[in-house]
C-alpha cells in the first residue's frame, strides 16, 4: 500500500507543481510595464503596477493621426504632449490569480478579473460573478517603448550636405575671361553685416568703380546645403525689397550651392556677364533696371526747356525800368555771389569722418560732438531713410 501512495505521489507531484506555479504574484506584475492591445481605432493603453497601485495613461504613439496639414499636425502634437502627462492610478489587490481595480470614489466601479499568464502576456477574463458592470477582455503585452518618428508633414526640408565649391576657381575663371576682379579677399564678419552666417566660404570682390571712386562690389558665397543658401538669398532679396537704397541683385546654382550678391547701382549688362559666366541663375526683378530710361526723361526735359520763343519786344518808353528796378538785378547778383562764396568757404572747411560698423546717426553724431539733427541736415539724410556701409565717409563739421 505504501509503495502505490508512493508512486501515485510521484507521479502527481509534477501536476500539483505545475499548479501551484500557476498563480500570479506581485513581482510578476511588476516585472514589467505592460500596454494593452488598441481597439475599435482607440489608442492602447500603458499600464504599470507597484506593490498595491496600478496605474494607467495613454500610449500616444499608438494615436492615429487625421491631420490634413501642417498645422492641424502641429495641433496633433501639442494634444499629445498634454494627454502624455495624464495618468490615472487605482489601488488593486491580487489573491491568488484575482486581480481587483479598486474605484475609492465608486464601488460599484471595481473592476474583477481572473488573471492567468499566456507565454510572456497577461490575460485578464472578467470575473462574471462579482463585476456589476461589462468589462472587456485584457491582453497585456510588455511594453517596449518606440523610437519616435516625426511625421514627414513637420520634418524639414531634408538638408543635403555636398562639398562645398572652391570659389577661387570660379573667380580664376572671371579673370580669364577678361571680367574684373578687383581687391579680392576672404569676407570678414563686419562685410557680412546682418546677413545669417551659414556660408562655408565667402569672398569679396571690386567690379566697377563709381563716381564716387569706389568700386561697386560683388560678393560670392558656397554653401554645405540648399536650406543655407535659400535663407542668406532671402535676405539679401528682403532687403532689396525695403528700399531702393539697399537693392541689391542675387543670382544662384542651387545644384552647386553657389550664391553672388552685386551691388544694386551696377549696370545689369555687367551683371550678366558673371552671372552666365558662373551658371548661375539671376533672380528676377519687377522693375526696369536700366538707368538710360531717366537720363533719357532728363534729355527730354532740358530739350523741351530750350525751345526757341519769340525774340522779346523792346520796352517802350513807358515800360522804361526806373533806376530802383534796374538795381535791382544788380543787387540779386551780389547776393547770389556772396551765397556761393559762403558755400564754398562752408565747403572748404568742412570735415568729415568715417562710419564705423553697426553705427547709425545716433552713434557717429555723438561720436562727433554733433546734434543727430545737425548731423542728419548737413548729409542731406533723414531720420527714417538712411543708409550706412561700414568705412562710408560722411560730414560732420
């Protein structure tokens, strides 16, 4: 008799281990963060258990998006954040394989449900007996948290990165071909102004000189990507946009990330030829750049002036001028000459200094001693239309 309860324990023994390896303990919920199986288009759930508290808070990357445009996406985004930070926590207790969701604020809101494990998942069956209302199937799974993936309604235009190109062969190239390239040099800081800093290389050149005996310079910049190169030429172009005093023409290879700026009191038959000699594409204007077209006005005008009139009558003896009114051409003449010799004595001794860089009227009237009203009056200026290059002479005495 002992040997057959002996064999039958032998051989129930593994089923009895079997069975009691069964139930669920605490530290199995714990093991892990566990995410529950979206359904009917709802977003999953993330659930998380400590030793009597389990919590809850939606998985936002499982959220679809319906978004239709950039800014309904950037909407999207904003909602996410905020539902990320939500979480909800109830207290629960596990006897055995039952687990209960303990609602403090409705009892009848307990959730009951019989636990059992399904390989490395948790299954959760709702007890029929003590839940008072339907309760859905559980499936947790172990969560393993994604790598964000930004939607590619809100990535950026996708940088490419090329080598940039020598810029000195695309000069050497200007000389061979009998263009000028005059005092050539590195751009330093202060010659990029205000202008972003996102050339790889940028370079200065003299292209014509003015009536001034300044050259009208052209600037020449490559760049690592095409998102570098369209914002300096949006400035560049903005700029011209503001006035006609700080028009300046821009011309681009976006497939060589090569950009040029010229002066915009150069003549555009000039521009042309460093423009078709380097490839590049001009950016179009909506205004005739052709300055014959006013000094063709300005002809009409002194013509139109120097007509011939009819030769003027000879005054009879009544019209005779009295000898008050016949001074007084005299005395016109003598004032007109001490006005010019006044100016030309102002002119003589005036003196004049140099704009240093990021100095407006304010700065250079106070660096001289002078009234920004003064100073603005003796350049011909005004306080809401002026213009400064660093190293521009102006007047100050």
């Amino acid at each position: 008799m002992k040997k057959i309860v002996g064999v039958l324990t032998l051989l129930l023994l593994p089923f009895l281990l079997t069975a009691c390896g069964k139930n669920i303990t605490v530290d199995d919920l714990k093991a892990h963060n566990w995410v529950t199986e979206a359904t009917n288009d709802e977003p999953s759930m993330i659930v998380k258990f400590t030793d009597h508290i389990v919590s809850f808070k939606v998985d936002v990357d499982s959220m679809k998006s319906t978004a239709s445009n950039e800014w309904e996406n950037i909407g999207e985004e904003i909602g996410k954040s905020i539902v990320d930070k939500m979480e909800y926590k109830y207290e629960y207790t596990l006897d055995k394989n039952k687990l209960t969701w303990i609602d403090d604020e409705d009892k009848n809101n307990n959730a009951v449900y019989d636990l059992e494990k399904d390989g490395n998942n948790l299954v959760l069956t709702p007890n029929k007996d003590e839940n008072e209302k339907d309760r859905e199937k559980l499936v947790l799974k172990p969560y393993l948290k994604k790598a964000k993936v930004k939607n590619s309604s809100t990535t950026s235009t996708k940088k490419i990165t090329k080598e940039a190109v020598d810029l000195n062969s695309v000069v050497d190239q200007f000389k061979k071909d009998g263009l000028e390239v005059n005092n050539l040099r590195k751009m330093t800081k202060d010659e990029y102004e205000s202008a972003p800093l996102k050339a790889k290389n940028g370079m200065i050149f003299g292209v014509q000189m003015g009536s001034d005996g300044e050259y009208q310079n052209a600037r020449i910049f490559s760049f690592g990507n095409i998102d570098d190169l369209n914002d300096t030429k949006k400035y560049y172009d903005d700029l011209g946009k503001e006035s006609s005093i700080t028009f300046s023409y821009t011309a681009a290879n976006e497939d060589k990330l090569v950009l040029m700026q010229f002066n915009g009191d150069l003549p555009i038959e000039v521009v042309d030829k460093y423009v078709n000699n380097a490839d590049l594409t001009l950016t179009p204007v909506s205004f005739d750049t052709n300055s014959s077209d006013s000094q063709d006005m300005q002809d009409e005008s002194i013509n139109s002036s120097s007509v011939e009139t009819e030769p003027e009558q000879q005054p009879t003896p009544q019209q005779q001028p009295t000898q008050q009114q016949s001074e007084q051409p005299s005395q016109q003449a003598d004032a007109q000459q001490t006005t010019t010799s006044e100016d030309s004595q102002n002119e003589a001794n005036a003196q004049y200094g140099t704009v240093q860089a990021g100095e407006g009227p304010k700065e250079v009237a106070g660096r001289y001693g002078m009234s920004v009203d003064d100073f603005l009056q003796m350049n011909g200026m005004d306080q809401n239309n002026y213009y400064f290059n660093p190293g521009q002479e102006v007047r100050v005495k």
